[in-house]
C-alpha cells in the first residue's frame, strides 16, 4: 500500500519506490499503527496545547520521529536497512518506556516520579499492534 497524500481535499495515492520491497508491507503497517498511536497520544487528558504534560510530549516526539524515519528510508539498501532496524528497536523501546513501572520515563523527561503520567490503554495496545508487526 502506498502513502497518500491529500491534495484539493482528495486523498491521492503517492506512488514510491521501496529501497526495501521485501520490507513494504510491513512497513506500511508501521507506519500506520505508528499513526494510530500518535493519536492516542494527542488523546490523552494531559495532551493540552500549548504545554502537554513534557512526558506525553517526549514520547510524542519520540513516536512521531520513529514514524518519519520510516516514511524517509534511504535509497541506499544497506541504510535502509539499518534505518528500518533502528526504527524497530526504537518501538520495542517506545513499549518498555510506557509500560514503566519503576519511573524511569519520568526520570527521563524531568517529571517527578510522584507525578509521574500514566498511559491510557489505547496507547499502550496501540504499541503492542505496532511491536505485533515485526515480531508476530
């Protein structure tokens, strides 16, 4: 499946060439698993604008930079391949932070551990979804 792209209000279909095409389904689940946990995300309670509770923010953040690093795989093969590899680390990562129970995420990002956030369930069945794609 290729990304779309809206245009005029039309959502067009953007046709691109993989550097990994044995890579391309899965991929595109990522991607869009990836974008399903962003929305949980900006869900959540504590995601106001302007200022979203910083732990909500960091793993935003994180989560969002994951998701454009795939959607930007290099042409090279190679890179490609390590960027693909990096990205599934960073999701099995993504899934150890919001399912801590020893507060280090909140260590992490500056918030004291008292007040630490809690991750409502559709974040956390959203990164179990995206871990599913790459470890079935």
């Amino acid at each position: 499946m290729a990304p779309s792209v809206e245009q005029n209000g039309q959502t067009a279909s953007k046709a691109t060439s993989s550097p990994l095409p044995d890579k391309q389904q899965e991929t595109d689940r990522m991607i869009e698993k990836l974008g399903d946990v962003i929305k949980a995300i900006e869900a959540h309670p504590l995601f106001t604008p302007p200022k979203p509770q910083q732990t909500l923010f960091f793993m935003w953040d994180f989560v969002q930079r994951s998701r454009h690093m795939l959607q930007n795989l290099p042409s090279n093969k190679r890179k490609a391949e390590e960027q693909f590899d990096d990205v599934v680390g960073r999701c099995i990562y993504t899934k150890v932070l919001i399912s801590d129970s020893n507060d280090m995420l909140a260590m992490m990002t500056g918030v004291d551990p008292k007040n630490a956030v809690d991750f409502c369930d559709d974040v956390r069945r959203g990164m179990d979804e995206v871990n599913k794609v790459t470890r079935p």
